[in-house]
C-alpha cells in the first residue's frame, strides 16, 4: 500500500514539473528580444524603407510586409505584459547593438628590408670601415678591404644579433638612421675640439664621426622601440638637430673662425640646441610625419632664398662674413612658418612626400630655366629654384589642406592607437523626419532612422 502511494506521489510530482516545463516553455516563446529580432529583420527593414520615402515597390514586396506586418502584430499580442514592458525598457540598448561602429582591430604591418634601409645600412657599414682605415693609416690591400667587410657585417646585423630586431617596425629603423646621422655631426665636431688645431683635425673628426654615428645610432634604436616615439616627432628631431648644428656653423664662420675647434664648438652647441628646440617643439604639438616633412621642406626653401639674397649682396659688394647668416636665419623663419601653417593640417606621409618630391622637380625646372636664358646670376639661379619650389610647395599644401579640413570632416588620428572618423550628414534630418510620419509600431523607426553624425572608432 505505501508503495502505491510512493508511485503515485511520484508521477504527480513529475506530472507538476512536466507541466511548469511546458507552461515556461510556453511563455518564453513570446519574448521581447525574440519580438525585437524579428522586426529586425533584414528584407522587412528594407522594404519598409522604401514604402516610407516613398519608392515604388512591387506587389511581391507590398505582400511580404502586410503579411510581416500581421506576423508582428500576431507576436506582439501574445507577449505578456511582463515582456512588453521589457521591449520598451531594453529597445534603444538593444538598438545600439545594429548602430554601434563595428571593433575591428588593426593588424601591424610586417616589417620587411627595403631596398633603401639595406642601401643606407651597408653604406654607414662602409663609412664605418673607412675610418678605421684613416685611424690605423691603412695603405695597402686592407683599404679596400675593411671598408667592404664591415659593409657586410653590418648588413649581417639581423642575423648576429636576432634579439635586437624582433618587433621593430619601420619607425625604429628611421629613427635610428636620423642618430647615426646626427652622431656624424656630435662625433665630427667631439673630433675637431679635441684635435684643436692639429694638422690632424680632419682625420680625427672622420674617425670620432664614426664612433658617435654608432653610438646615437643605438641608443635612437633602443630608445625608439621601447618607446615607440611618433614618426613626426623623429622627422622634428632629426631636422632640428640638422638646422641646429648649421646655425652654430654659419654663427662661427661669419665670427670668422679660423681652426677646426671653434666649429666644432659651434657645430656640437647649435646641434644640441636644435635637437632641444626639436623636442620642445614635439611635445606642445603631435606633428605627423606629412607636417613634418612640409615643415622640412619650407626651411629648405628658405635656406636658397637666403643664398640667393645673401649672394645679390655679396655681388653687390657690401657686407662680409656675416652674409652666411641670412640663410641660416631664413632656414630658422621657414621651419617656424612651416611648423605653424603645418598644425591642424594633419598631413599624411604620402601628402608630405608628394609636397617634398614636386618642390624638388620644381626646383629642378627652375634652375633648368635660369640655364636656358644663360644667367651667370647667382641670385637669378638660387631665386628662380627657390621660387619655383615655394610656389608648388604651397599650392600643394594649399590643396592638401582643404582636402583634410573640407566639411566632411572625415578624419583619421593614430593618437594612443585610435583611429575615429566623423561625418555630418545633414540632409538625414529631411530624411528622418519622413519615416517619423510614416512608423509604426512594428516598423521600429529609431533603426530605420539615418544618422546625421557618424562617429566611428577603429581600435
């Protein structure tokens, strides 16, 4: 007898569960994100776009959304109040899901040897081996030799030291050819003050110019990787540091220097001003590459503008020693006016390449014309290079410019990895306000709306 009544309070309680089974089943059937999906629908959403601008439709079209609709209509019924409540409350975030930009990552370029990267390396390598022939006064077989066997050793760089270059990238490499080339200038002119007056002072300063190219070369390599300094902030650097040290030459040559040590002085304290002014520079503004180039490119084009000045006069007769500092003054107003037209403009690598590769031709053309009417002018000659590469410099930045700032406003920034665009699309306001007319309960306007801002973020 309790065995009968086990069995059956047994079955009754699994009748009861069976039952809640089935009941729960039921009503999650009806739910709110399933009402949402649905009238999500690709097809329905397009369809119903079109009836609300007021596109023709076919009559296939017009019965897949009656009868969609009806569906719709069907389902919402049989949700309970419960999920429609939820509709209502969970709509505009589960919204977000379809309007949010989509994350997609970057992936870093694979870094690979240019030809030019294995060009300039193997030619430090050569100049490096060139010293150590003038250092050890090298006269027979070796004088060739040397110079071809550290060409290839530092070619050989990534294979004797592999630890060294894992996960560099192309900025690493540019920043340690712009310190080996302002460790030629640090070590050049550590050679001329140490040698002073010396017979010797040209082979010391080829020798030292070795020593800190390699050095300043490693530690911009080093530093550069660890530290992943932006490639506009290497481009500033490397040109201050280049302006610096030719402004502490002219300052010294028109003070009339006679030996090597005083423009070594000047060539190691105009060097280390520029690279602190490079610096400064950097930090109070995020040039890019494209910036920097331009800004490069106005300084240069100053320096032959202050040529072709300083030599007008000096054909005029007047002034002296002091004329070489017009163009290392004209040199300082360029970089200064190329840095201020440069910031906002956000110039991309290519836009400064192109301003750098045209003002060169333009250059050419000019100097091609001065040769053709036969001018023996030295000012005619610098001037008509000069200009001709001023005016196509700006009339490319010109162009650049209203290109990036246009009303568009579409604008990409790698600052701290993040790349954003942003577009105004105004016209959506007429757009949107004809499918606010035309919504319905189950048209699910707020997605069917078109923005009028689009800010997309690319991580």
């Amino acid at each position: 007898m309790n065995g009968c009544l086990k069995i059956k309070f047994s079955l009754f309680i699994v009748l009861i569960l069976m039952g809640l089974s089935l009941e729960l089943s039921a009503q999650s059937v009806y739910t709110a994100r399933g009402f949402w999906e649905e009238s999500n629908k690709p097809t329905y959403k397009q369809i119903k776009l079109k009836q609300v601008l007021g596109e023709p439709i076919s009559d296939d079209e017009i019965g897949y959304l009656n009868d969609f609709e009806v569906f719709l209509a069907s389902y919402y019924e049989k949700m309970s109040p419960e999920e429609r409540a939820k509709y209502e409350k969970m709509r505009v975030e589960w919204d977000r899901e379809i309007t949010a930009p989509q994350k997609t990552i970057i992936q870093p370029e694979e870094f690979e040897w240019r030809g030019i990267d294995r060009a300039v390396n193997i030619g430090y390598g050569i100049y490096y081996g060139a010293s150590l022939v003038s250092a050890f006064e090298i006269d027979n077989a070796g004088a060739i030799g040397i110079p071809l066997v550290t060409g290839g050793l530092w070619a050989l760089g990534p294979i004797l030291n592999p630890k060294k270059y894992d996960n560099i990238d192309r900025s690493v490499v540019r920043a340690a050819n712009a310190g080996k080339f302002l460790g030629l200038i640090y070590g050049g002119s550590l050679g001329l003050i140490a040698v002073g007056n010396s017979s010797d002072e040209g082979r010391a300063a080829f020798i030292m110019s070795s020593v800190g190219s390699i050095a300043f070369g490693e530690v911009a390599f080093q530093m550069q990787k660890n530290r992943k300094y932006s490639d506009g902030h290497i481009e500033i650097m490397r040109h201050h540091g280049i302006l610096g040290a030719f402004g502490g030459l002219s300052v010294v040559a028109a003070a009339q220097g006679e030996t090597g040590r005083p423009f070594g002085i000047g060539a190691l304290v105009g060097s280390t001003v520029g690279l602190a002014l490079g610096n400064m520079a950097s930090k109070k503004y995020e040039y890019t590459r494209g910036d920097a180039r331009y800004a490069t490119n106005m300084s240069s084009v100053g320096v032959g503008i202050g040529f072709a000045i300083s030599s007008q006069i000096a054909i005029n007769g007047d002034g002296g020693e002091g004329l070489i500092l017009i163009p290392a003054g004209f040199g300082v107003l360029g970089t200064i006016i190329g840095q201020r037209n440069a910031q906002g403009v956000n110039l991309t690598g290519r836009q400064g390449s192109t301003i750098n590769y045209a003002s060169g031709g333009a250059a050419l053309l000019g100097l091609g014309i001065a040769a053709i009417v036969q001018s023996d002018s030295p000012a005619v000659i610098l001037g008509l290079a000069s200009g001709f590469a001023l005016v196509t410099q700006e009339y490319l930045f010109a162009k650049y410019r209203n290109e990036n700032l246009n009303l568009n406003l579409s604008r990409s920034s790698a600052v701290k990895g993040i790349n954003y665009d942003l577009t105004f699309r105004p016209e959506n306001y007429i757009v949107n306000q004809k499918l606010q007319a035309g919504a319905t309960l189950f048209s699910n306007y707020s997605l069917l709306s078109n923005p009028i801002i689009n800010l997309n973020f690319k991580f």
